[in-house]
DNA sequence: CGGCTGACTTAGGGAAACCAAAGCCAGCTA
DNA sequence: TAGCTGGCTTTGGTTTCCCTAAGTCAGCCG
C-alpha cells in the first residue's frame, strides 16, 4: 500500500472527490452564479444581468443548482409587490465558498490586475485567504502534503 | 462606499478574479489534468488514461496549460529510451492546489461514499482540510467573512 | 379590465468541447 | 532496414453550452 501512487490507474478516475465535485460545480457559469449568490444576489434578472448571461442559461443553471441543493428556491414578497421566488444558497451550497476564495486568491495573483473585492474578517478587519491545516492545527505547506489511499480503497 | 454591495451591477461581471481564474480552468478536463499533475504524473499517455479523456483532448487542454504557464513541458530520458517530453507542475499551477483541495474536501462530503485519497500532514500524519484565515492568524468561520471594496475599486 | 413588469420558457442557431478511428513521425530494437 | 512504441495530429461526427429574439403567464396598478 505504500506505493499506491504508482498503481493509480485503478482509482484515478473512479470515484474521486474531485470529479464528483466538478459534476456538479465544473462549469463556469455555475460557479459564477454561487459567487453571485454569497454576494447576496437572490432576483433571477440580477442573477442574470450580474454574471452577465442570458435568461435562458440563467434560468437553466438556476433550476440545476435548486435540483442539486446548492440553492433554495423559496417565495417571498416585498411590500406592495407580488409574491416572487428567491434563491438562497443552502448549507451544501455555502460550503463552496473555500472553493470560490481559494479561485479569488490565484486569479487576484494571476489573472487581474487589481482585485475588485477583498475579503476582512469581520471581528478584526485583516485579511481572508485559504490556507490548508491539519487536524493537529498544524499550517500545512504544499510540500508538506501526503496522500495516503482513503477507505474507498481499502476493500482492493 | 458603505453599501457598495447594493451597487454591484458595475463591478460583479468586471475585473473579478474568480471569472479570471475560471477563464483559466474553468473546464473540468483542466482541472483533472491539474489533479494528475499534483499526483505526480508526467507523461501523456497517462494524463490521457488516467483523466479519462482522448488523446486529442489531452494534447489539447495540455498544449494549454503549458501556454498559461500551469505546466512546464520539458525533455527528459530514461536510461535505454529515447528523448521523450514531460508536464511538471510550475509555482503557478502548484498554487492552484488549495482550489483542488477544497473541491476534494467539498466532494468529499456531497458527492462521493468513500474518498479514494485523504490528505495528511507529512509531520504529524493528522488529515489536511481547507480553511479561512485572517492575517491575524484568526480561523475565520464563513458568516464572519466581510466583503469589502479592493483597489480595482477605488478609482470609481 | 387593460397595461406593465418580473420571471421565466420556447425557438432557432452557432461555437466549443468531446469522442472514436486512423494516420504520422522519431528513434530505439532486432 | 524493418518493425514497434510513445507522443502526438487529423478527420468527421455528436453533445453541450451559449446566444438573440420572441412568447407566456401572473398579478399589482390605473
């Protein structure tokens, strides 16, 4: 089991958290529309206007992220208006959000100029990044990583 | 500029870094390819099997990779064995990794039974995760994350 | 009750991404 | 020098994603 690495032709493709997460985020409008929906977006012609898709896409990827349970899909009504429907992202969709910062971080190094939006830590005002831990409390360089085969292939 | 979330028609679709990381890899066979990439694979034949993808594709996404400067193509060769080319990670794609690992933590929950790979702390063997942190050194939970304005900004 | 607005859906079409099958070329190996 | 293998490229076709333009439907407003 040492070197399961090396024999990765098994598992590579079967069963990976990875894939599995890109079936259903793997796609850039739908991840568009999350980052819209942690900005606090919830009106179908917003959603639209601010990802800067057409209606029909945007209706399309709405009622899969509802089917998929990363939004909640739910009627309410400002006063004097009529009752309309609203998406809010659920627990499941709101622990994307470490996705979405982690792509803000590399395309504030590498891909813009000047970043549009910075994230503060409400209760101190500093800086949000990603960063990677252990369970210890360790921080965890790239370098420092190991992979180690997980219970899906332990029965192999 | 107290409430520029409520003005963000003008900004949302603009200059926003995670639109450009995701011009970058926004496709699910660039980031497979990236995952291959940090597992330690090198050679064409096994990014195309091991992604799942043809060849045609792998060429493709690959030559892509090298022109955005995730990969770093170079001759090497085996003893016995004629000059052949290899795909090795640059800092650019390395830095990529916190946006694989939050993927994998995210599938993880939602999207697979038993992970194939967990991640561990090569020091201390406990399990890696994602996480938000402020330059404070603070754990910053998700409702405790403030948007704020960045330089892209000021000018307006 | 007729218009307007928000929230979609339908229709028609183009571009991008994928596939399988086959071809090409360089350079060991026999 | 004739094959074999790795690393691609070419060809032709399908699916997915996106577009614009137009239509639908509900319900508040006059």
């Amino acid at each position: 089991m040492t070197d399961f690495l090396a024999r990765r032709d098994s598992w590579s493709t079967a069963n990976c958290s990875i894939a599995g997460a890109l079936d259903v985020v793997g796609n850039r409008t739908t991840l568009l529309l999350l980052r819209e929906a942690s900005f606090g977006t919830r009106r179908f012609d917003e959603f639209a206007r601010r990802v800067g898709v057409s209606e029909p896409v945007a209706a399309a990827r709405l009622k899969q992220l509802v089917a998929d349970g990363l939004l909640d899909r739910r009627p309410y009504r400002e006063p004097g208006q009529r009752t309309r429907d609203e998406y809010v992202l659920t627990d499941k969709g709101r622990d994307l959000l470490p996705v979405l910062a982690a792509l803000r971080e590399w395309g504030d190094t590498y891909a813009v100029d000047e970043p549009a939006v910075r994230l503060a830590h409400h209760d101190c005002g500093a800086a949000v990044h990603v960063a990677l831990r252990c369970a210890a409390g360790h921080d965890v360089p790239a370098d420092e990583v190991d992979l180690l085969p997980g219970p899906g292939l332990l029965p192999s």
